[in-house]
C-alpha cells in the first residue's frame, strides 16, 4: 500500500520502495520507552508488541544489508552475498560468544554494578566496531549486542542501570532529527508528507487491527496493540540516509521521511501514552 501511494504521489519505483519500506517499520525505541514508563512490558499487548519489534527489527537489518550492497552501478548479487555471509558470521561468532564467553564473564563482574553496567557499554561498542570493519552498518552491530544481552541473567539489572543513558541519547536522537531537516524543501513536501502520515497512522493501524482480530486476540489487546504502531521507526530513517549515501535518493524525499518521522512520532507518543 505504502509503495502504491509513493508512486500515485509522482515517486519513482526505487523511491516508492524506499518510502515503502521506511513506512512499514515501526519505532523500537519509542514504543519500548513508553512501555517502560508505563510499566506495560509484561502485559500480554506489551509482551505481542516487542515481539513484533523484534523480528521488524531483524527485516529492517536485512534490508540494510541489501541497502549497502547496492552501489551506483546497481544491484551486485556477489556484494550482497558476501555481506550475508559477513552477517551470518558475526551472528554465529555472537552465538559462541554467549555460549563460552558471555555469561561466564558477566557471572564475575555481577558483584560490581559500576562494572557490569561499564562491560555491557563495551560489548556494545565492541560489536559495533566488529561490524563497522566487516562493512556492515554500526546499528547492525549494536542491535545484536542488545539481544545478546538479553540471555544472561543479569539483562534486568543491566536495563535499570543503562536507562539514564538510554533516554539520554533518544533526546539527541530527536535533535538530530530535527537538525536534518532541510527547512528549504517543507513547502514542497508538506502535502505529500501529511497523506503519507495518514497512511501510516490511520493505514498501519487498520492492518493489524485485522491481522490481530483473525489471529483471535480480545478486542482490548488488538486495540492497544495495534495503537503502538502507527509511527516510523529509527531503522526508516537509516535505511533512507544509507539510500542517500548510495545516491539511490535525493534530499526531499530523505526530509520527506523525516518529516512523515515527526508527525507520526509526536502523535503516536500521545495515543500510546493515553491508550
């Protein structure tokens, strides 16, 4: 849907799947945060909502995998392969790692809280890095320390302790959304951008309400499940800088999902907040 309304907006095939595909991930970060401060992560809604985060979060890392194969010259299948191959190895090297590495050290540092909360940092940095020489994105690398860190048994303690930095860095994450902003193009992309967030409000919500209600949940879980959603996520905004990079786009549309970002963003906030 996304992609046919990209297209009817005068977009071409690449920008309209571009588009498409930074409309359909949903906000990991936001939607966690607003869990959290509501205490709703244990609730059944909470418990479907971040299981359906997670597995959008592995699609949109795909996507940035294919996203960094393609070049100028088009679409290269060895490039691509290639970074597969890279992924599924530092996949495989974090398995290990949990496995014989991971949960040993972590069982010695517990002691220390100041030292537990400094490794889980650098295990974010160092996989981060890992990627960044494997020409995988940073994001990738720190997306898979966090579900890394979820299996050993001290994952609680680590969320309460990085939460201060955590919400740190989500408000230098809207700074620098708003920094983005090529204020010269708003006029052009107003319209475009307001019926690209009706869509992802009113559109993405619609979906999973009917997905949700076919899957059998009450009418409750539906709802508030389906309510979370209707925002764009960090991963859309990647995905179009890295579009960018590979000159796949221009600058309006990168302002136009920025933009659309915003909308849906602040209003979904406020929905979610208040149910």
């Amino acid at each position: 849907f996304g992609f046919l309304i990209s297209k009817a907006l005068g977009f071409s095939n690449v920008e309209s799947l571009y588009i498409s595909l930074a409309l359909t991930f949903s906000s990991t970060v936001i939607i966690v945060k607003l869990l959290s401060d509501k205490n709703d992560t244990d609730t059944l809604y909470g418990k479907i909502l971040i299981g359906l985060l997670l597995i959008q979060d592995f699609v949109a890392i795909i996507s940035l995998i294919l996203v960094t194969s393609l070049g100028n010259g088009g679409f290269n299948i060895y490039t691509a392969l290639f970074l597969f191959i890279k992924a599924a190895a530092l996949i495989i090297f974090i398995l290990l790692s949990i496995k014989f590495f991971l949960k040993k050290v972590f069982n010695i540092i517990s002691t220390s809280p100041e030292l537990l909360f400094i490794s889980s940092i650098s295990w974010c940095f160092f996989l981060s890095s890992l990627a960044y020489i494997l020409g995988l994105s940073i994001e990738i690398g720190a997306f898979l320390a966090g579900v890394s860190l979820t299996v050993i048994p001290f994952s609680y303690t680590i969320l309460n302790k990085i939460k201060p930095l955590r919400d740190f860095f989500i408000v230098i994450f809207f700074v620098n959304l708003g920094i983005s902003m090529v204020v010269e193009s708003i006029a052009t992309i107003i319209l475009p951008a307001i019926i690209l967030s009706l869509f992802v409000i009113f559109g993405k919500l619609i979906i999973l309400l009917i997905i949700i209600a076919i899957i059998g949940y009450n009418k409750r879980t539906n709802f508030l499940t389906s309510l979370a959603i209707i925002q764009i996520s960090e991963f859309s905004l990647i995905l179009i800088n890295l579009g960018l990079k590979v000159k796949h786009l221009t600058s309006e549309v990168a302002a136009l999902i920025t933009l659309v970002g915003l909308i849906t963003i602040t209003i979904s906030t406020y929905m979610i907040i208040y149910n």
